[in-house]
C-alpha cells in the first residue's frame, strides 16, 4: 500500500487550511487509486 501524507503548518485561517484539504483531494481524483492508495491531509 502505497500513502501519501500532506503535513502543513496549520493557519488561524480556516481558508488556508481547506486549501491544503482542496489539495488532497484534487491529487486523489487525479490519482485514480493508480500512484497512491490513501491521500491524507
């Protein structure tokens, strides 16, 4: 099984943290479940 794990910092702003969030999901639909199994934020 193959993981990929987005770590951020983390922000008092609740938009900078769902564009880290936006992130994973957007390389986990690109993804396909080919390169990656899990995508995590």
């Amino acid at each position: 099984m193959k993981a990929l794990l987005v770590v951020a910092h983390g922000s008092r702003r609740e938009a900078s943290n769902d564009e880290v969030r936006q992130l994973c999901a957007r390389i986990q639909e690109k993804n396909g479940n080919e390169e990656f199994d899990v995508v995590r934020a």
